[in-house]
C-alpha cells in the first residue's frame, strides 16, 4: 500500500545524519519496554514470528501514531493494532488500563468475536526452494511494474515504472505481499536490480547506482 512508511525517494525531510558513535540503542527506559512488548505482541497475534504482518501494521498507522510517538512509539502503536485486529484486546482497552492505573476506574471494553486463525509457516525463516527456473537473467533489463497496491508490498514507490539491469538472483523467499496478509507464503525468487539515480530521479539528480531487491512478481520485462 501508499502508505505514510514509503518515504523513500521524497523530499521535505530534511538532511540524513549519521548516527552518532555513542548513541544508546534505547535513550529511555519506556523504549526498551514498548520495543519488547511490540515483539510479544507480535508473536501472539500471528501465533508466531510474521515480520511482513508487523511492517503492515506500522505502515498503516496514521501520521500521528507512526511519527508524534517516535521510533520505538511507533513499533508499540503498531504491536496495539495487530492485538486489537486479531480480537486479543479490544480497541480501545488500552487507553481504559492506562486511565484505570492513574484512578479513574474505567471499565475495559468487551473483546469482539476472535478473528479468522492465522496459517502456520512450512519452515523457519523465510528462505524457500521452488521448482521453476528464474524468470530473469543476470544482466536483463527489467522494469519495476507500476503498479499501486492496495495491500501490503515491498515494491517500493520510487521504483516504480522505472527500468534497471539484474546484478544478482537470489535463493526464492516467502513473498511479503501474501504473507503479511496471513494468505500463503508464495514463495519467489529475489534479485538484486541495479538502477541508475537519474533513470529514477531525473537528469538532475546526482549520479550513482542504487540497488534494490526486488521479488519477481514485481519485475517485468523491457520491450
């Protein structure tokens, strides 16, 4: 989907800072406890690790709950909706424990129906074997469909429409498009596609190569 977490490749940010020698992986100690409590609720929701699940979750929080929170505020807001989605907790329930721990006593609200179970994963990780050859080949003009997806994807939107040359074919991998959606694994194989900058971003940008890795059911053929 267009969501608020495909920023890539847009302006109005600012400039990128490196990351300083020193910098804690957690400034306060609210982060590292909403950082382990998005992980728990992540497994219990999937019944499992789903990691495409969780990155559609963040991405389609709305502006306030994926920037206002910051980083690790973020993963927290996101681990609320996979539980409230799955009927683990009720919308809302959340804010009434909260309330109800500063004195105010406010009666959770009653959790829906469960939703539809998730599928198990055939195997750990994400790496898997298909039976059919590659469609691309090493050195092969492709273009990145341009498409607008109106589920989870990692076709990332400054690709799209745009053409690159295949570098590498990687091992097949379960396909994030079905998986975050708990619809089958599908899995694909994966290349590595050069780009050039300004084939993406105009005769202005400044010039270098950018790769992505892209699944196949997201390449094309040139004519």
């Amino acid at each position: 989907m267009d969501g608020i977490a495909d920023m890539g490749g847009t302006q109005g940010w600012g400039p990128v800072h490196p990351p300083r020698p020193d910098e804690p992986v957690f400034a306060e100690d609210w982060q590292r406890k909403a950082f382990a409590l998005a992980i728990l609720s992540s497994r219990l929701a999937c019944g499992g690790v789903n990691t495409d699940a969780f990155r559609h979750a963040l991405e389609r929080l709305d502006r306030a709950a994926y920037f206002d929170d910051g980083y690790f505020g973020r993963w927290f807001n996101g681990g609320e909706l996979m539980l409230t989605e799955r009927s683990i907790l009720a919308p809302g329930a959340i804010e009434a424990r909260a309330r109800s721990l500063r004195g105010e006593h406010v009666e959770e609200p009653p959790i829906p129906e469960p939703a539809r179970p998730h599928y198990a994963p055939t195997a750990e990780g994400s790496l898997r074997s298909v039976d059919t050859a590659p469609a691309f080949a090493v050195g092969e003009r492709v273009r990145a469909k341009n498409v607008s997806v109106p589920g989870h994807t990692r076709l990332p939107g400054y690709v799209r429409g745009h053409i690159g040359v295949v570098d590498v074919i990687q091992p097949a991998h379960v396909l994030p498009d079905t998986n975050a959606h708990f619809l089958g694994e599908n899995p694909q194989y994966v290349y590595t596609v050069r780009f050039d900058s300004r084939e993406v971003w105009g005769a202005d940008a400044e010039r270098f190569a950018l790769t992505v890795e892209m699944y196949e059911s997201y390449l094309e053929t040139t004519a």
